[in-house]
C-alpha cells in the first residue's frame, strides 16, 4: 500500500509520504528501541532537519541522527531518514505519539507533516541470575508396604526438630535482650556509604553498574528517610512528580532529574559512560545530600540568677 502511494506521489508531484516504525513491538525494560522515520518528498520541497523532543510521552529518546538524502530508485523520490533510539522504564503498553515535520513547498508555502501513532509493549526482563520454575517431575508410585519406613522416618525428623525448636526459644528467653543500635542520621549515613563507595574497587574492578547502582540506591534511601516516603521502590519519573508537587525548588528538581537520568541509562539502557561522569555523578550525588541537609536548630544561651 505504502509503495502504490509513493508511485502516484512520484508521477503527480503531490504531498510527501511521511513513515514511521519500530524496530520491534515488544521489548524489554530499559532496552534501547530503533525508531526510523522516512519523508519521501520530489525536489520542490525542502525539509528541516529538526531534532526529535527528548521525551515522547514515556519514551525516553537516548540518541538520534538524521541520515544523508538518499535516492529511491523506484520511484525517484528523495528520502530522508531519521533514526533514534527509544527507552521506556516502565513496563505495561505505550504509544509512541505522532512527531510532527515541517516542509516547504517550492521555498514559500510552508506545512507540517506528522508521523502516525505507534504502539510497544514494554516487559520485565530477568536478572541475570533468576531463573525459570522447574517443570514438574514426575510422581514415584510406591507400595504401600515401602512407605512405612518413611513415615517412620519423618516422624522421628519431626520429634527432634522441635526439641531443638524448644531448646533455642527457651534459651533465647533467658538471654538479655539486646537494644538494636540506633541509626545514624540519615545525612551521616548517606554520606558514609557515599565515602565508602568512591572509596571503593568497584571502578577499579570494572563493575561499573554495580557502582551506579549503589550510588543511586544511597541517594533514594537519604530521600526515604527524609521525606517518610518509598523512594527506593519509586520509578524516577514518579520521584520527579513528587518533588515538583512538594514544591521543590526547581534547581534541586533539575539536579534530580540529571542524576537519575544518568543512574537509569547505565542501569537500563546499557549506557556506558565516560571517566569524566563517574566523578560528575559522584558530585551530583554530594549536592543532593547537601541541598537536603537538615539545618541544625541554634541554642539560645539564656543567663540564670
């Protein structure tokens, strides 16, 4: 269909084709998804090569670049293509929204041209090392003469058990109850793990995820204990909409956003990034704690006689 509209659009000089598709229609959390757009368009028109917004509804675009005019030789058209790739960190169905192009019809009458709608299936992916449920064995027919010494058996395994259960509650009893340590404030504590971590072999081991990971981890549990809320199971864009409706200072929020957009492409979208960054996120991390410390309350002397 899309080739019998190109042929007329070739032989009457009508509007441009503008197409649109994935690379696939369902992936995982996190994974990067190929968007190609191509405008088929004859020579008296002129198109702008203009970049894609960095936020398509929950895609997230990581990259894009516009590719050289190309030829079709079966139609004669000229054809740009536009490539970039997508993320989505949240799992469930999407729509990627139409994206809108501006031509220009023999350099005076200008028009927008727009994508049409897509769909993707976003799914969680396992970990590494999860695995899938054991298909279910087979049951063992036994006589019923060979199952008493089992049952024997299970009820001797029984009886001991709970002595040794009786044993260790009872014991347990009689010990003093130790008082649990109380937690350090939640700014000392984030900034003991920070130290520990850039203090650390991760790096020098080459785990860089497993470093920002870390990092990202200590800076959601500091806003947990803050704030009372559950940070560390929050997704970024929900912790964003928090803050924003909290009325945070903007120039916090944007920090925010800057640090776990580089925490999630390196934990998501297999984003590897350079020296340089691990020493910004690491200073990003420091300025978060710092905006949020606590301000200690001043002691009023007051003389006494």
């Amino acid at each position: 269909m899309i080739w019998s509209v190109l042929l007329c659009l070739a032989q009457i000089g009508t509007d441009p084709v503008v197409t649109a598709e994935l690379e696939t229609r369902n992936a995982w959390l996190g994974d990067p998804v190929t968007l190609t757009v191509d405008i088929h368009f004859d020579n008296s028109w002129a198109f702008e090569l203009q970049e894609v917004p960095k936020q398509l509804e929950k895609a997230t675009v990581l990259d894009q670049h516009w590719e050289p005019v190309r030829k079709d030789q079966d139609t004669g058209l000229n054809v740009l293509t536009l490539k970039a790739n997508l993320a989505w960190y949240e799992m469930g169905e999407f729509k990627v929204p139409p994206i809108e192009f501006r031509g220009t019809l023999n350099g005076t009458d200008t028009r927008v041209f727009r994508t049409p709608e897509l769909t993707i299936d976003i799914q969680a992916m396992l970990q590494e090392d999860d695995q899938t449920a054991a298909p279910p064995r087979g049951q063992v027919e036994l006589p019923v003469s060979a199952l008493w010494p089992w049952l024997v058996g299970i009820g001797l395994f029984a009886c001991v058990l709970a002595f040794f259960v009786g044993y260790a509650i009872r014991k347990r009893r009689k010990q003093a109850i130790t008082p649990e340590k109380p937690l350090d404030p939640p700014y000392d504590e984030a900034l003991a793990r920070l130290q520990a971590l850039t203090t650390g072999s991760l790096l020098k081991e080459g785990k860089v995820k497993a470093f920002y990971v870390e990092i990202n981890q200590i800076i959601r549990r500091y806003y947990a204990r803050l704030n009372g809320i559950p940070a560390e199971e929050m997704t970024t864009f929900e912790l964003a909409d928090w803050f924003e409706f909290h009325g945070f200072e903007s120039a916090f929020r944007q920090l925010n956003d800057q640090f776990h957009d580089l925490c999630d492409r390196v934990k998501y979208a297999k984003y590897d990034p350079e020296e340089g960054e691990h020493n910004e996120v690491v200073n990003w991390a420091h300025q978060l704690l710092d905006q949020l410390k606590p301000q200690e309350k001043e002691v009023t002397s007051v003389a006494v006689g």
